[in-house]
C-alpha cells in the first residue's frame, strides 16, 4: 500500500451531504443530471478518459455542498434552540481543516453552546465561511466522497447515469476528442492503472472478488493480478473515472467481461450482527451477557 496521510475528515457534515447526493441522483425530476456531468467542460470530459484522484462523483458531490447556505437556512428557518447544535457541529469539523483561516469562534462557542449574541455570531460564522469557502468545500467535498465510494450499488447507479450522458453524446465526443473515442463511439480503454486507484478499489474491496467473494489477498501482494473491472463496462458506454471501478477473480471478470453491470454491496462489517442470537436481559434481572 502507497502511503496515506491521515485526515480529520467531516463526517457528520459528510453523512448529510451523502443522503442527500444519493436521493437526488434517483429523483431525475428535482435535477439535471447532464448539467453537473457536463460533457462541455474539458476537465469533467478528461475523467471520463483517464482515471483521476478528482473524479466525477467529485464534480457531482460539489453540487450539494453549500455551508454558506445552509448556514444561511438555519439561520432563517430555525430557531436557536434546533440550530445550535448543527451549527457547533458544522465548526468542530471546519476547525480541523488544514490551513483553515481566522477560527475564532472558541469563545463564542463553549460547552457546545453558543454565547453572547447569535445575530452577530451568524455575520462572523458567514465571514469565516466565505472567507474559507473553497477549503471548506473541497474538504466537504473529499468527506463525502469517502462515504459513497464504498456504496458500490450506489457508484454503479452513478456511472449508469454517467454512461447514459455518454451515449447521448457519444457523436458530439467521437468528434471533439477522436483519439478517445473508439469507432464505436464507446471510449477507449485505459490500461494504465495508477497505484494510489488499484490501492484503493483493493481496500474499498477488501482483497475479494467482489462477484463471488474469492480471497486475493495472496495474488495482489505476490504479483497483481487481480483484475480491476469496470462496473459499467466500456462497451456498454461506460467512463473510465476512478468511480467506476471494482476487483473481480480472474473467472469472473472473464464471465462478466462487457456484457454485464453485475456489483453488489457484499462487504465485510466490523463484526457480524446476528440480531436473533443477541438476546437483551429480562427486564429487572441483574443478569449481563458477557
Ligand atoms: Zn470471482
């Protein structure tokens, strides 16, 4: 494994942004889906080449992250009481940003309660924010990111809408980038796999083979050959962004080849949880299961 900086990461703030990238991307009424995977913009057109660390559930997520509104929100629609509590949690997370500038808020923020006046605390929290808003946002950005790039049903949902927006223009791509594009009009595969991406999909997947649960622990650390598939395969109009990718054996990636977008979000939890063998005490005994 490549070396990882550790990272205080927003995940209160992040789990909301999840949930709300995950209803929108099925509710195709509320949203434009072609307006944030813009096939006009050069640098979302490049990740759908050529896997990056920025990818396009990047360009996707940054849509719904917006602290100044939803400060703003808070502000409006909320009383003290129900807003105090979200706002100090949105700043133990933004003060733990690298290089973040003029946190000044921990006098006016103490025991998770906030102080003195809350209409001037809104203007200085607004101030900070807009000072600091690309960091904060990236920062929200790359927390949420964490969250969905485990959810493999939810990447494959992602990149089949992605690969409809190909399809869609795949005549306006085939001519404004011909060496990209095969004579298909599908895109060309990409054979270079940069390490920090293969490192990745193995954590994320947990050295199985996401298909029939087959071990690769041994392959990967003797010589790599597990096979990185693409889950919307290219044939079918599929990108090759660093979300969409998953670790197949070898037979399964033989047998699903560029026929299918087979995933499933079989994973491995911190332990098992077998909720009929996990019996509570009778009500008013003393007795503790160990
Ligand atoms: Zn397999």
């Amino acid at each position: 494994m490549a070396k990882v900086r550790h990272e205080a990461l927003a995940t209160s703030s992040a789990t909301q942004i999840a949930s709300l990238v995950i209803d929108y991307l099925q509710d195709s009424n509320n949203f434009s889906f072609e307006d944030a995977i813009d096939v006009h913009n050069k640098n979302i057109v490049n990740r759908m080449f050529k896997p990056d660390k920025k990818t396009l559930l990047h360009y996707f997520i940054e849509w719904f992250c917006d602290p100044y509104e939803d400060i703003d929100n808070l502000h409006k629609n909320c009383s003290i009481e129900e807003a105090e509590f979200p706002l100090i949690r949105m700043l133990l997370e933004f003060e733990q940003i690298p290089d973040i500038k003029e946190f000044k808020f921990h006098k006016t923020v103490q025991d998770r309660q906030i102080n003195g006046d809350y209409d001037s605390f809104i203007s200085e929290l607004k101030s900070f924010v807009t000072l600091n808003h690309d960091l904060i946002k990236d920062h929200l950005v790359h927390s949420t990111f964490q969250i969905l790039f485990l959810d493999r049903h939810f990447l494959h949902d992602f990149n089949k809408k992605v690969s409809e927006v190909i399809k869609e223009n795949k005549e306006y791509l085939a001519s404004a980038y011909p060496k990209n594009l095969t004579n298909k009009q599908t895109i060309r595969r990409n054979s270079n796999w940069p390490k920090w991406l293969v490192d990745a999909i193995f954590y994320r997947d947990k050295g199985h083979c996401v298909i029939c649960r087959t071990n690769l622990t041994n392959q990967y650390s003797v010589d790599g050959t597990a096979n990185i598939d693409h889950i919307i395969p290219l044939k079918l109009y599929g990108s090759n962004d660093s979300s969409n990718y998953q670790l197949l054996c070898n037979s399964c990636n033989a047998s699903k080849g560029a026929r299918t977008t087979e995933t499933n979000n079989m994973n491995v939890p911190f332990w098992n949880y077998d909720y009929k063998e996990i019996k509570e005490p009778e009500e008013g005994s003393d007795e503790v299961t160990e």
